[in-house]
C-alpha cells in the first residue's frame, strides 16, 4: 500500500495549486480544464480503490473519504470525472468480473487510461432500477442489446459502458438483469450529451440509445445472468460512502467562504460576523459539518471492517450517511448564502456555484427519500445497528 500520509498531502496540495485555481475556468467553458484532467490521472485518483495487483494504490475505504475530503473541498466537477470509474465500474468488476477482464480492464482504469460509465437508469425505471427495460437477447456467441439509458455520468468520454440490461425477458424484477461491459464505439451505440444542469457545469451527463447493439456473450459480468444488480451493489455502497464525503468536503469550503465573508463584510459599523444571528447559522454550520464528517468516517470504518471479515456492507449506517451529509451540505450552502445577502443571488460566486452544485447529493446515488426508506427498513427488520 502507498504511503498515505504523503498522498494525502500531495492531494491536498493538488487541490490548492491546480483544482481550486482553475474552478473560475470551468465554470465558464463547461468543460474541465485539460491541466486539471492531467494532473487527476497523473497524481493516481483513478487508482485509489484498485488494489495493487492491478496498479493501483489499494487504499481502504476510509483512507479514500479522508482524500475524498480533500479534493472535493474544490468544485466536486473534478470528482465526478474518476468517480464513476473507481467507484459503480471498477468494483463490480473487481467483484464479479472474469479474470480476463480484471486484467483487461482495471490496470487501464487505474492509469486512467480507461474511463468507465455505470448505464443503469432509463426513462421509466430511476428509483426503481429493478423495472428496467433495455433487454439483451442472445444470439449464436452474442448479446444484441436495445434500449435506452438517461442522466449517465461520463459515457460520452468513457471507454468502457457497464450496462445494466434484462437478459431474462420471463424474470421480471432484479433476478433477471445482467451487467455487460459495451465499448461506446460498438455500432447501434448512440450517445448525446445534456448540458443544462442546474448545477455542476463540467460534469458530462448522457443520454444513450441502444440499437442492435451486438456484443460477445464473454462480455457478461459473472459467471451467470441475472446478477446485474447484485453486481451493481458494492459499487452503489461505495458511491454513496464517498457521496457523503463529498458533501462535507463541499461544505468545509462552503463554511470557509462563508467565514470570510462574514469577516470582510461591514454593516452597522461591525463585521456582519459579530451579529449573533450570523454566529448562530456558522455555528449550526460547523457542527453539522462534524457530524456528517465522523458518520462518515464510521461508516468507511464499517465497511472497511465488514469486507475484511467477509459479511454484508454496513449498508444502514452507509445510508445514513450519504443521507445526512447530503441534507447537511444544502442546509450549509444555503445558510451561506443567506450570509452574502444579495451578493449571493445577484453574482456567480464560489458559493451560489456551490449551492447548486451540492442540489445533486439529495437525489443520485438514490435519494435521500429512498435512504430514509432504507434505513427504516432496515430498523424494522433487525433492530438497531450500532
Ligand atoms: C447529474 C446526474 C448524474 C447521474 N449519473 C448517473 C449514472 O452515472 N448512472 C446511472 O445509472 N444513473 C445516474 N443518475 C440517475 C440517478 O441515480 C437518478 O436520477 C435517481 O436514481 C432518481 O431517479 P429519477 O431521476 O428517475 O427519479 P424518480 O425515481 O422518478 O423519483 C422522483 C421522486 O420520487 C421519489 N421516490 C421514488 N420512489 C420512491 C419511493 N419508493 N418512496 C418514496 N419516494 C420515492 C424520489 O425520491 C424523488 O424525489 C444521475 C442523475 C443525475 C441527476
């Protein structure tokens, strides 16, 4: 394993030196800048959750959420180009993947030489993933896929889809879905960019058409049909693990933004921040952001702990988290913007890109209703998760 402190370290630099510098940037093109895209696969951020076997840098879990809170404390633009890759692609590969894949695939996606999108939402199946209808019907030593998949992270810059599609047209819920990895370049493959987000400008979200798409039948992720979603879900844990960790990243930057302000800005003769109704929303701020910062390093913890011993993820205390840290990091955006008074809604600043940026926590990598159902559940089945 790498040394982390000194990884750490060289990530937090990176983030002072090249991600923040060039945030003003890419606001402005869409884009992320080619710099930044360099430094990310240079400095190894495609590598931290593959193991050293295939190139990477093997860190845990929670050593990948105390880095997650660093380089999301610049615009989480930048995470979202590698997240989709060391996260939902690379782990369910990793999991269930052939060993030829393995080594097809994730030394490439550590090097970030490969770029991996995770295609599981379609037009009439989001929160419920299990109805989805894009089918792979076998013929002779292929899949011929049709369908249709929305709001994909990274398709249109990756080399690998991960696609989530029903290769039992009788099963009807999760039984009968398989992953299966599709090059973008595969003939019927046709992939169209959405480019008016309310927030996140720079992250490349697609639209995807399915159209006699043939595949080879060795394309299947694990050794049977039918376990697309089962594939699907140690990377969905690991999503949402560092989802809350970018939520408090984002808000560290957000309360620091905020706090200068508070400083900077005169009113009655005193810097607004010596008003107690100021002091009370930095305060409410600061221990919130403390709050989702130690849940989510228990709940890295956890899940460290559980694929050490081989049992099921800590999936209650991961929900809770990706839920808390994602309502909190709106509450803070939103209270630092109170803070900046007009400013915050007439100027395009740090902290109203921010504020729309962060809207996104609360609703992918399922949203914070499906979390609170989750951890209810949970509740209701087996007691009280400590
Ligand atoms: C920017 C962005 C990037 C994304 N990237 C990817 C990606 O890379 N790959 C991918 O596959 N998907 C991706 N998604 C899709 C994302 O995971 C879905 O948007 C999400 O699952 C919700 O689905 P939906 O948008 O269809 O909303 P719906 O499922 O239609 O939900 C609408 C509302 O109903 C609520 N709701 C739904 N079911 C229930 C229920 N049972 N109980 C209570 N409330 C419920 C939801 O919480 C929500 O408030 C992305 C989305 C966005 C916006």
């Amino acid at each position: 394993m790498a040394n982390f402190d000194r990884y750490l370290e060289k990530i937090r630099e990176l983030t002072e030196t090249v991600f923040i510098p060039l945030e003003g940037q890419m606001e402005a093109e869409g884009d992320v800048p080619e710099p930044a895209m360099q430094a990310i696969r240079d400095s190894g951020l495609f590598a931290i959750s593959i193991p050293e076997a295939y190139g990477g840098l093997a860190f845990t879990q929670e050593q990948q959420v105390r880095l997650t809170f660093e380089f999301t404390y610049a615009s989480s633009v930048y995470r979202s180009i590698f997240s989709t890759t060391i996260g939902l692609c690379s782990q369910a590969i990793l999991d269930f993947g052939s060993d030829e894949q393995r080594q097809h695939y994730l030394p490439r996606m550590a090097a970030g030489e490969c770029i991996g999108a995770f295609c599981l939402t379609e037009p009439e199946a989001g929160t419920d993933a299990a109805s989805l209808q894009t089918t792979a019907v076998t013929d002779g030593a292929e899949y011929v896929i049709n369908g249709q998949k929305r709001y994909i992270t990274n398709a249109s810059i990756a080399d690998v889809l991960v696609v989530m599609a029903r290769t039992n047209p009788d099963v009807s819920g999760s039984g009968g879905i398989s992953a299966i990895l599709v090059d973008p370049e595969t003939p019927g493959v046709s992939i169209t960019r959405m480019d008016k987000l309310l927030g996140q400008r720079g992250t490349v979200v697609n639209e995807i058409t399915f159209e006699d798409c043939r595949v080879p039948v060795a394309n299947l992720v694990g050794d049977q049909e039918g376990l697309g979603l089962r594939a699907a879900l140690r990377g969905i844990n690991h999503a949402r693990t560092h989802v809350a960790a970018t939520s408090v990243g984002q808000a560290m930057r957000i309360l620091d933004e905020a706090l200068a302000y508070a400083r900077e800005r005169h009113q009655f003769g005193q810097p607004i921040g010596d008003f107690g109704a100021i002091q009370t929303m930095l305060a409410d701020c600061y221990a919130e952001i403390q709050a989702a910062k130690s849940m989510t390093l228990e709940a890295a913890r956890l899940f460290d702990d559980a694929v050490a011993q081989g049992k099921p993820l800590p999936t209650t205390q991961i929900a809770a988290a990706k839920y808390y840290g994602s309502e909190m990091v709106t509450r803070v955006a939103d209270r630092a913007l109170q803070i900046l008074g007009g400013k915050g809604f007439v100027e395009n600043n740090i902290i109203t890109q921010f504020y729309r940026d962060t809207r996104l926590f609360r609703l992918f990598e399922g949203a914070s209703q499906i979390q609170q159902r989750n951890i209810a559940r949970d509740l209701m089945r087996g007691g009280r998760p400590d």
